[in-house]
C-alpha cells in the first residue's frame, strides 16, 4: 500500500484551523503560541496545499524572533531556547529570511550548556562523579544557563549544517564537531540515546525513541561508525513496535534518511493519526503529518552533503 498525500489531508486541514487568531500554534488549545508547535506546523504546511497558513506561520516565527536572534520556548518569554533550532529549520525550508536565519546561526554558535564554562567542567571532572560523561564535550540546553542534553544539541547541529552547508565558517564547524563529540560521548551502551547522560550513580540508563531518532537525524551525515549502525538497529527494532504518533513519527523522520523502509510504518502511522481530532497537542500533530510526507517533500530535517 503506497501511502496517498491525500490521505492526510483531513489532518492537514485541522492543523490549518488551529492556528491561533494572533498567529502561531499553541500545544493545547491555549492562546500562547509555543514555538515548537509553530516551527512544526510550519513545516508540516509546506507544499500541503495550503500556502496561507504556511505564510502565516513563518511571519509569525518571524515576529517572535528576539533582538538576539534566538526564539522563546513560549511568547512573551524573556530568554531564547532550543527552540531556537527548530525555527531555523523551517525558515532553512526556504530561500527568504536571511537576516533573521544569520542572526539565528549566530545565536546557536554563543549558546552552550554549562560545561562549556571552565567552573562547571571543573565541578564534573573532580566534584561531580555521579554522573560519567566529559565535560569538554557540551552541546546545547533547553534553556540558556543550563547543562547540554541530546535533542536541543541534535536540532541545533542539524540547523547549523543545513544553514552552512555551502559556506561552513570555522566557527561553525568547530561548534558542529564539538556538539557530535558530545553526541557520541553520551551515547548508551547497547547503543541510542537518553535525554541526556548515558550512565548515572553507576547504572546505565535505557535509551529512549525519540532522543535516538532525533540524534541519528543529526549524525546523518557522519561516518558511520560501529556506534551509529548500533543504534540504527535499535531504533529500527522500537520502531516496529511503537503506537505513539510522536516517537512513531519521529523513527520515519529518522529511517528515511537512512534510506531504510519506512512504508509499512507510515501506513500504521496513517491508521493511528486518522482524521487527527484525537490528537490534541499541535505539536504532536504536525511531527505525524511530517512523517506522513516522507518521501513526497524535501525533508526538513535532511543535511546535504
């Protein structure tokens, strides 16, 4: 069964009609816009038909952008956050808003989790053994002043790669590299990621879906090591059991860029989203209706070469 574009329009459509008044996409239903829920479903719009909304939503990333080039987690928050990452990767989806996509890339390139501050990496390395990492390999928080964890690190080196894939500064690709060693440092020991360290108070900690496939998307196009075949294999073993629209969604997103088969999962993906009125998180919603379009749109997720 090959899976019909048509076929998501019903929640294509929904996603349309969730769109704020005042711009945007909240999670749930609120009249806050959450930036990963609108860099989502500006993605999940593109190309879908439906144009208007897809306009809308990146003048509105556009609005929210602060004075230093990074995005809130939510508007009207008074800090930037690895939302950040997402919002360049859809604006990356176009050719327009240099500007705003220049100042994002520089924001990414100061951001750091605490590690990158000579204190904490001291306190990791002789005060800290609770956790086992290196502490000279950090990547990207949730929110500023914070420590590095995997998906805001795997955004922020995809965003980084796609925007500089033809003119990658020094700066960029030393910030690139750094945030895969951190990557592959934290790895878990049977291979995928955690949200963050791999072994704490001495026991290895599991892997999760969505961190692993998140990560992979940012390793795309790294050698692939004996680490990254591991954890390949382990996604594609959850991924045949998984019945979560996020996690679900998310492990296409991930195999398809590993050019393994992905279309009896986006078929079960297409039985379990339906017409999408059960899917109330925005969020949520437009990650399905990405991995529903693999295949048939430019990735948003994808590095070039």
């Amino acid at each position: 069964m090959q899976t019909n574009v048509l076929t998501t329009f019903p929640a294509a459509g929904l996603l349309r009609q969730r769109e704020l008044v005042s711009g945007g996409w909240s999670y749930l239903g609120s009249s806050q816009p959450a930036l990963e829920a609108t860099a989502l479903a500006v993605m999940a719009l593109s190309g879908q038909g439906r144009e208007e909304a897809y306009s809308s939503g990146t003048a509105e990333l556009l609005r929210l952008q602060r004075e230093d080039g990074g995005w809130p987690a939510f508007a009207g928050d008074s800090e930037g956050s690895w939302t950040t990452a997402l919002a360049l990767c859809a604006l990356n989806g176009s050719s327009g808003s240099i500007s705003a996509r220049e100042r994002a890339l520089e924001w990414l390139l100061r951001e750091r989790g605490k590690e990158g501050h000579w204190f904490w990496r001291w306190k990791f390395k002789t005060a800290d053994r609770n956790v086992r990492f290196d502490p000279d390999k950090y990547g990207w928080p949730w929110i500023s002043s914070s420590a590095s964890w995997v998906i805001p690190t795997a955004f922020s080196i995809v965003a980084i790669k796609q925007f500089t894939v033809c003119n990658r500064s020094e700066a960029s690709e030393n910030r690139i590299h750094l945030g895969v060693e951190m990557l592959l440092d934290r790895a878990c020991v049977d291979g995928g990621w955690n949200s963050g360290n791999s072994v704490v108070y001495g026991v290895p900690l599991r892997a999760h879906v969505e961190a692993t496939a998140i990560a992979l998307l940012a390793l795309q196009d790294e050698p692939r090591s004996e680490l990254i075949q591991r954890s390949l294999a382990w996604l594609k073993k959850q991924a045949a059991r998984v019945d979560s629209v996020s996690s679900l969604g998310w492990c296409i997103l991930s195999l398809f860029v590993y050019q393994e088969p992905i279309e009896a999962l986006k078929n079960r993906l297409v039985a379990i989203v339906g017409n999408g009125r059960d899917i109330r998180n925005n969020a949520t919603l437009a990650t399905g209706l990405l991995a529903l379009k693999c295949g048939e749109m430019i990735h948003p997720f994808v590095v070039l070469r």
